[in-house]
C-alpha cells in the first residue's frame, strides 16, 4: 500500500459509517472495519464507493494499514463488546498507539481501562460523541478524554471533523481519565430533561389548551426564534405536524411508552453518589419509567379520578407565553443542576473541567446544541469559579423575570390534573436553592431521636450531639457519616 491510513474506525452501524465519511471529506484516510466482514464490502460498494476509505478484514489488517502512532476508534456497543476489542487489539500494538473508545460507555470503565492501557503504554481516550447519525455526517460534537498525551495525535482529525460555531471547533479535550465520558454522560442527562420539558408543554397545550397539532407546532416555531432557539424545539415544531400516509398526524399514533438506553439514569445515579440535587433529570429518568407502564396506567385511568372541575382557560394567548417563560426558567435550572454534578465531580477525581469549553462543545453539533448554550460559556468566561449558574447575573434576572408565570403554570398544571413532574421539580429545587432556612433541622431531630444519630447546633457548627429525647433512650450516639 502506497499510503497508509490516518485512523481506523471498527463498527459499520449509521454512526460509524458516517463518522468515516466525515473524515473522509475532511481529508483523512479511514480503514474501516466491522466484526461481520461482510458489512465492510457493503460499505465500500455503496456509502464510501468513490471515497479514500480503505477496508480491512481483519484486526491485524487493519492495524498494518495504519500510520504511527496508530490511532484505532471503536464505535461499538458500550460494555464487554468494548472490553473484548481491547483485549483482542493489544498485541497488536506497541508503546503510544492510541484506542479510542466513542460509544456511551459509564465513564468508571473508562478510567479502568485508561489506567490499564498505561501500564500496557498505549494510550487510551473515551469520548463522547453527539449529534446522531445527522452529526457524526457532518459534524458531532465531540468530547473526548482520557490519556492526555493522546491529545496532541488525535486533535487535528476530531477537530476537523466537528461542528463549528463561528468558525471554533465543538471539540476540546476534556480531561483526564473518564472526565469525557462523565460531560457526555451529562449531556444525556440534560437532554432527557429538554426532552421531558418540551412534552410536558405539549401535554398542557393539548390537554388543557385543546390546541391542534398545526396550533402547536406553530407555537414551537415560534418559540424557536427567541430564547428557546434550539434543535430540539425545532423537531418538535416538524413532529407535530407531520402527517402519515392516511393524512393523520403521526405522533398521535405513537405509543406512549418511553425507552431508554441509560446514560439518564446513570446521571440520575452519580448525582445520588455524590450528593447533588440534579432532580429534574432524575424527575425525567422517572417520567420514562412512569411512561412504561401503560397497562397500569390504562386501568387505573378508569379507576382515579382526578380534579372535580376542569379548569377553564379563558386567556390561551396569556397562558402560552407563560408557558414559554416556565419553559425557559426551567430550561436554566436543568443546566444548573447538570453543571453543579459537573464542577462536584471535578473535585472528587482532580479534573480541571473548562465549564465555558464544554458549553461550547455543546454549542453546536449535539443533541442539545441552542442559542442558550452561548449565554452560559459567556457566564462561565465572565466568571470561571461560578459555582451556579443561578448566580449568575444574566440567568439570575431571567429567572427573575419568569417567576411569575413559572408559578402560574405549575398552579395551573396542578389544577387541571395535568402531570408536570419535571416543571415542577425545577420550580421546587429554585424554592429550595433560594431558602437560608429548610425544614432539615426537623429531619435531624427526627433522625436523633429514633436513632442517635446527632446532629448540630446553629451556633456551634462542626459539634455533633445526642439528646436523649425521651429519658429513657440513653446517651450514647450513633456513629456520624454522610451518605
């Protein structure tokens, strides 16, 4: 072979597939490989005839198509399929060749395998990559992490290849270990949150508004011109008009069972382990599991009633845009939660996380790419040790201006009998975040005085005591820890 390949990349499914197209335009020579061999032969006859993708039918073919340092990128189910390449790779390789894992794997066994690559001297790197298969075509968001002395040969194709916001790439290297993994799984996080926000607002709009689909998604196209400019908003405006074959609306059709693939839940779960309230995403991992029993849900509709009288919206035009103030509001305290778990995280594991970067990777290209992304790494370049973004002067006067009608909406959600677990919980978090006082001094009464379990005086902090509530329970305390 007279020239030999930048990367290789293993797993020919859409993203896979895509992701090599995009190098390919960007300049780079991609050896592609998949397990099932034939799927190469179909990819180099069909999607990558006329391009410079090189195809390869074995792991040793493909690494001796490869320049030095060789760079070797799984798009691959996360878990042992994962494991499994690593194992059967490593011989193959020598001291400063790079794997690079770009599938949704938990962000623990990343930083397993970066430490057990380096004891082997290759490097290792997990990056996130976001976008769908529309992204990975024509650029993804990409963030990767791992083995930084992998960065300076891997930089130039990832940020070739990913979108670009005003001519800066949606790509920076994250930090160490499974820091990059850790932002995606995030980013996932976030995303179930939009997600359940935006169908929370169509719920109300459909259920208590008795808007059509062309209403709504008229109210989506709107709102995509303002503050709430963003991809997710613009799909909804195009789902809900979109008609099937027998000139129905197809949405309406769609069973209302959530899937799931994880990385919500294990957001959900990081905020558990390190005790940080991210409770809309939390809320929206729920909402997906509420979703998913149907049958119950079915039956029990014709069991539980619900508000004796309906509530009768006089002012459609008022409540739509308090509806879109809530949306907003809420909107910001998902990305305050996301970033608070972030900035904990970094602390715990020692990453230096650029917060402004990372809204700027997620800027463009992502799943959760808008215009208000650009608000938040302006916050954070204003102020790199922000602790919340509530703090901030700009997203602190625009909660501000919205309290109102949040408050209206959530009333008025309750009233009609109309599920808005996630605006809710935003609501409920803001209310919390802003009391210098909660009812915890209660809970740790409580907690004293079933189990001994101590607790501390407002005016000597630090000072764990027992009382003996009831003259008979004894002195002695319980051990003090926090969960």
């Amino acid at each position: 072979m007279s020239k030999k390949s930048d990367i290789a990349l293993i797993g020919l499914a859409v993203m896979g597939q895509n992701l090599i197209l995009n190098m390919n335009d960007h300049g780079f020579i991609v050896t592609a490989y998949n397990r099932t061999t034939e799927k190469v032969d179909e990819f180099l006859k069909n999607a990558a005839k006329g391009t410079n993708v090189v195809g390869a039918y074995s792991l040793q073919e493909m690494v001796n198509t490869l320049k030095k340092p060789r760079r070797v990128m799984m798009l691959v189910k996360a878990g042992k399929a994962v494991d499994s390449f690593i194992e059967q790779l490593i011989p193959l390789l020598e001291k400063g060749d790079i794997i690079i894992d770009g599938g949704n794997s938990e962000y623990n066994d990343t930083t397993r395998r970066t430490k057990e690559l380096e004891e082997k001297e290759i490097l290792f790197v997990g990056s996130g990559v976001s976008g769908g298969e529309d992204g990975a075509r024509y650029g993804p968001s990409l963030m990767p992490g791992g083995n930084p002395k992998a960065w300076p040969f891997i930089k130039d194709i990832f940020q070739s290849i990913s979108a670009k916001i005003n001519g800066e790439p949606c790509c920076d290297w994250v930090g160490e270990n499974g820091a990059g993994h850790f932002v995606k799984m995030v980013h996932n996080g976030i995303e179930y949150g939009d997600m359940q926000l935006i169908c929370e607002a169509y719920h109300l709009m459909k259920s208590c508004l008795q808007l059509s689909n062309e209403e709504m998604s008229k109210v989506f196209q709107e709102w995509n011109k303002g503050e709430l400019d963003s991809f997710l908003i613009e799909i909804t405006k195009d789902i809900l008009k979109f008609k099937d074959t027998d000139g129905k609306y197809l949405v309406e059709k769609i069973r209302d069972a959530a899937g799931q693939k994880g990385t919500g839940k294990w957001t959900a779960i990081s905020a558990l382990d390190y005790g940080v309230p991210v409770t809309l995403i939390g809320e929206s991992v729920f909402s997906r599991c509420l979703s998913a029993l149907l049958c119950e849900r079915q039956k029990a509709s014709k069991q539980l009633n619900g508000p004796c009288d309906p509530v009768h919206i006089v002012d459609k035009k008022k409540l739509l845009e308090e509806l879109r103030q809530a949306l907003y509001a809420s909107k910001i305290i998902s990305y305050a939660q996301g970033f608070m778990l972030m900035r904990e995280a970094a602390k715990i594991y020692g990453w230096n996380l650029n917060y402004g970067g990372i809204a700027l990777m997620w800027r463009g290209g992502c799943i959760i790419r808008s215009v208000f992304l650009g608000d938040i790494k302006i916050a954070f370049e204003k102020n790199p040790q922000l602790t919340n973004l509530l703090l901030d002067p700009f997203f602190k006067n625009a909660i501000h201006n919205c309290q109102s009608a949040w408050r209206n909406v959530v009333a008025t959600s309750a009233l009609a009998g109309i599920p808005m677990p996630a605006f809710s919980t935003a609501l409920a978090f803001y209310d919390g975040y802003r009391s210098a006082r909660l009812p915890a001094n209660l809970l740790q009464a409580q907690r004293d005085y079933f189990g001994a379990h101590t607790y501390e005086l407002l005016d000597e902090p630090g000072k764990f005591i027992h009382t003996n509530w009831t003259g008979h329970g004894g002195n002695v305390s319980a051990a003090t820890y926090q969960v």
